[in-house]
C-alpha cells in the first residue's frame, strides 16, 4: 500500500456536504470497477449497484431516508444491494440447482455488498471526492426496492452519497485501538475496562455538546432514548426481515 493510501484511510471523515461540481463519467466508472475488484466469495460477484444521478430520482430517494439533505444534494448516489438474482438466473439457464435462497447466502451477499461499498469509498476518497453511508436505506428498504425496481432476491444493503466536499468536517474521535483489538483471544471488558476505554472519549467536547443538545446524562443513554431507541429498532428489524423474506433471501 503507498504512503498516500495509507494517509488516505487514517484522514478520512464522512463528508455530508457537496459542492456543485459534478463527478466525471470516468471517475465514477473507476469507482465502480474499484467494487468489483473487491474480494467476494467464490468470485460470484454477490451484489449489484444502482446509480442514482436524476435529480428527480434523487429527490424521490431522498424522501425515502428521512429527507436526509446529502441524498438529493450528492451529485451521484449508490444503492449496494445484496443480490443472488443474477447467479439464481444464471445457474437456470445453465441447468444447474441454484439454492441461494436462505439465510447463508443473505449473509454472505451481505458482505460481498459491504465489502464492495468499502472499495468504492475508498476509491472515492482517493480521488478527492466525500463519501457518506446512509444506514436509512435499512429502514426503509422495502420502498427504496419498489422505487429502484429490485426484482426478487435482491435487498439493498447500504446508500453512499458521493460529491465533492464543499465542507470537510473535522476527524472524528475513536476509542483507543485496546478498545477494538483482543490479544490472541477475546477478554472479555469489566466495568473497570469500560471506565477506563471511554473515559477519554465521554470527556471531549464534541460528545459534552451531543450529550447536552440530546438532554441526557450520558453517552449511551443518548443512543438508547434518543438514537437508535428500542422501539424504531425492533419495527426496523421486523420491516426489513419481513421485506427479506418476501424478496425469498431467507
Ligand atoms: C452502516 C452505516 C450507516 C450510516 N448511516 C448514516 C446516516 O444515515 N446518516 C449519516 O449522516 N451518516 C451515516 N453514517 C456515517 C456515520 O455516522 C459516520 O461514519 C460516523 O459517525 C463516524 O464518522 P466519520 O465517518 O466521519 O469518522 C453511517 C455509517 C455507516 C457505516
């Protein structure tokens, strides 16, 4: 890997506002031969990509992930989906049982989607352009299918909005690597580790703020009550397990 791709992964932040400049054809198809390129298992190539440019398609996507504003301001925006589709049809015509249709293959046409999502960002970023994932397109999968006309066996998997950045945010805090990485085995975290990986990050500023604008006392209680709240999570993943099931992935 070359020092300037190493910069780039350790630099990165999210990037949720875009210029007006728009992304050369030849730039985007580097990005989307960059997902290919991607490992994916048993090279079946276990996704597919919908590139939203249309303004009017983007407005309509845009309503569908809670009117997040970098939806419709983006100048292309991905739909990455997991998709067995395409080898499903393939082995059918070649005489072959395909049996993709299960939680197995959901599960690892999943990843092949995440993985190539990853390189696509990374492409993104090398180039100069922002990147943003929209974990809404989860929520809402059932219409944002209906919208992209994903045939059965297809379920979108991530949205990345990609534009120029007009702003760049600052670099987002993370936990100590000891947080995220287990010698040999896992060790399992006490209250005492607990204490002590997310003193720091509790402390800086930018959390203070989040906390106090969210009226909670604490970090975790802004995810639990505000957030990700148990209610929007257990209608959430009944809504996308039942829009699996009905695309027959599971
Ligand atoms: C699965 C997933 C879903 C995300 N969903 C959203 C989203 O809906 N809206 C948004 O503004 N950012 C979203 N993000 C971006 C994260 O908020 C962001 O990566 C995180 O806060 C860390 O910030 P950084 O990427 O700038 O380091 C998502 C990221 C991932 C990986």
């Amino acid at each position: 890997m070359s020092k300037e791709m190493l910069d780039t992964l350790l630099s990165r932040r999210t990037v949720r506002e875009y210029t007006d400049r728009k992304i050369e054809k030849e730039d985007l198809d580097k990005i989307l031969e960059a997902g290919m390129r991607a490992s994916n298992c048993g090279n079946m190539q276990l996704y597919s990509t919908i590139v939203t440019r249309k303004q009017e398609n983007k407005d309509a996507l845009c309503k569908l992930h809670f009117g997040q504003p970098m939806v419709k301001n983006a100048d292309v925006v991905l739909t990455v989906c997991a998709d067995v589709n395409r080898f499903h049809k393939y082995c059918e015509i070649r005489n072959a049982k395909p049996s993709y249709n299960n939680f197995l293959w959901f599960q690892v046409s999943t990843i092949d989607a995440t993985i190539c999502s990853q390189a696509m960002v990374t492409a993104a970023e090398t180039l100069g352009i922002g990147a943003c994932y929209l974990g809404t397109v989860t929520y809402m999968a059932k219409p944002i299918a209906e919208l992209l006309n994903l045939p059965k066996h297809v379920v979108p998997v991530t949205t990345i909005t990609l534009g120029y950045p007009a702003t760049m945010p600052e670099l987002t805090e993370r936990l100590p690597l000891e947080a995220v990485v287990h010698d040999e085995q896992y060790q399992d975290y006490t209250s005492e580790d607990l204490e002590r990986l997310y003193e720091d990050f509790e402390k800086l500023p930018q959390i203070q703020k989040y906390i106090k604008e969210s009226k909670q006392e604490n970090l975790a209680k802004v995810f639990t009550e505000v957030r990700y709240p148990e209610k929007d999570s257990l209608t959430f993943s009944k809504a996308y397990m039942d829009f699996a099931k009905e695309q027959d992935m599971m």
